[in-house]
C-alpha cells in the first residue's frame, strides 16, 4: 500500500501555485485554503483560476486533495450575526470546492462561547446540513478539537452524536493526531493506538475517517494545548510516530500542518515520516 503524504500548502501567487508547491515538495496528497483565511471578504473564482486549476491538478497525478474552510467562521455561535455569516462561509466554499473539483472540505465545528454543548451542537447540525445539501459538493469533515475551552467536537462521542443528528453519509471525519493527543486519545504504543481506534469505530467508524493530519505535539497527552510541533520532536516522539504509521492509519491520506523554523523544514518533516515509516524494509 503506497502512502498517501503531503503538508497543508499555500496558495501565494495564485491557487495553482499550491499545485506547484505539492509537487515540489514530493506530496501524493495536499490541503489548501481556497482563499486567505483570516477575512471574511474574498473574491469569487473565476472560470479561468478554476480550469488552470483543475487541468494542474489533474496532471499532477496528485489525490485526493482536501480544502479546509477559513479561521473566522464559527458554526456554534451563539451570536446571530456571526452564525449567519459562518453558515454561508461554509456553503460557499462548499460551492468552491465543487468549482475546483475539490472532494473534501475540513472544518470545525465551532465554540460554544460559554452556551454549552447542547446550544452550541443545536447550531453546528443545523450549518451542516445546510451545507450537505450543496448539490454535488464535497464531502465534509469534521476535524476533532484539542478541547480548549467552549470547543466543540474535541472528543468522538461528541463528533459522532452531531454527525449521526446531521444523517447525511456526506460527513466524514478528519482526525488531528495533536489535537486528540492534547485531549488524551493515545497513539504512541500499540495498545493506545488500538484503544484509541476502538473508541472512534464504536462511535462513529472507520470507515467515515477520510484524513489525517499527522502533528507532532508540543502538549502532553490530556494537555488540551494546541500547539503543533515538528514530527517525532514533540510529546508523541519518533517512536509514537512510527507506531503510527505501522497501523491503519497509515492507509489514509496523511497531511502534516507541521511548523516552519530553524530547526526543520518540511522537506524535513518529509524525509523524517519516510524513515520512521520504514518504507524501504517493504
Ligand atoms: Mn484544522
Ligand atoms: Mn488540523
Ligand atoms: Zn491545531
């Protein structure tokens, strides 16, 4: 089974420039915003972006490729004003998605701001099945939270109770390695990887989790921080890592949203994922 690995890349200079980026950086696979991430504001693609796009994606060889929504929408929001921009966030890049031939689209699922899970979920099943019904668009993950506080969606009972309320097979999920770490699901020895998988099959199934995002991280286990760190250089360490990627896991498409410093660069954390998966032994 060939590994399906690439890192969260930007689109500075152009959308098509994250083609490029991928394929510079020896990725099967990628994410991307499809516009900056820290506006509301954003121009709309047009029909010459869009095909420039898909033709370089589609010769690239590369897939499946994942857009992940913006940093300002939030689904749970208790404030009218805010839910009702979110909301239309999301279904507009779901129209985006479709647009660039893009077949899943990650988000979060929001803070409560202090209402509570029951407010707060009421909110987020509502955006989502408002954005499933985008006719041919993606398919929507949800992606855990590291449980920071009024976070929803930090543990699986959380995702699989809002996702079996939403009731659309078009949701899937997508797993942060440092984010469920930080929330205290293990994956550094065989027997928390298993206990941890055990868990997310019994809610919500294997079979719904379409992406991983390979972190390192700088909390410890139960930590609830949000930091990402380099792979093998954080809490979860080169062995937690090649445990990893010895198990299932390792069948999904694997995007790291690894730091850039002095002390590595992607190439890096790319190189260092290919060692610790061994794949010369097979
Ligand atoms: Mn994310
Ligand atoms: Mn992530
Ligand atoms: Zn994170």
């Amino acid at each position: 089974m060939l590994m399906r690995l690439g890192f969260h890349v930007s689109i500075e200079g152009g959308l098509d420039r994250a083609v490029d980026r991928a394929l510079g950086l020896g990725c099967t696979t990628f994410q991307f915003f499809t516009r900056s991430p820290r506006m509301w504001k954003h121009a709309d693609i047009d029909e010459e972006t869009a095909s420039v796009f898909r033709s370089k994606l589609q010769s690239s060889g590369i897939r499946p490729v994942f857009a992940h929504i913006p940093y300002l929408p939030n689904l749970a929001s208790p404030r009218e004003d805010i839910y009702a921009k979110s909301v239309e966030s999301l279904i507009v890049e779901a129209g985006r998605c479709r647009f660039l031939g893009v077949p899943y689209l990650v988000t979060h699922l929001g803070s409560s701001l202090g209402t509570g899970y029951e407010a707060g979920s009421l909110r987020v099943v509502q955006a989502l099945r408002e954005a499933v019904n985008v006719k041919a668009g993606p398919t929507i993950l949800l992606e855990n939270t590291s449980g920071k506080r009024n976070d929803l969606g930090s543990t699986f009972q959380e995702m699989g109770d809002i996702m079996e309320r939403v009731g659309n097979l078009r949701l899937g999920v997508c797993m942060d390695i440092c984010h469920a770490f930080a929330r205290g699901y293990d994956a550094r020895t065989e027997d928390g990887l298993k206990a941890t998988l055990r868990d997310f099959d019994e809610v919500i199934g294997l079979d719904r989790l379409h992406l991983i995002h390979l972190n390192d991280s700088m909390g410890e286990l139960g930590s609830r921080i949000d930091r990402h760190e380099h792979i093998g250089l954080g809490a979860i360490g080169e062995e937690g890592f090649a445990n990893i990627l010895k198990s299932e896991l390792a069948e999904k498409p694997l995007i790291m949203e690894t730091p850039v410093d002095e002390r590595r660069t992607d190439a890096g954390n790319m190189r260092k994922v290919l060692e610790l998966a061994d794949l010369h032994v097979d």
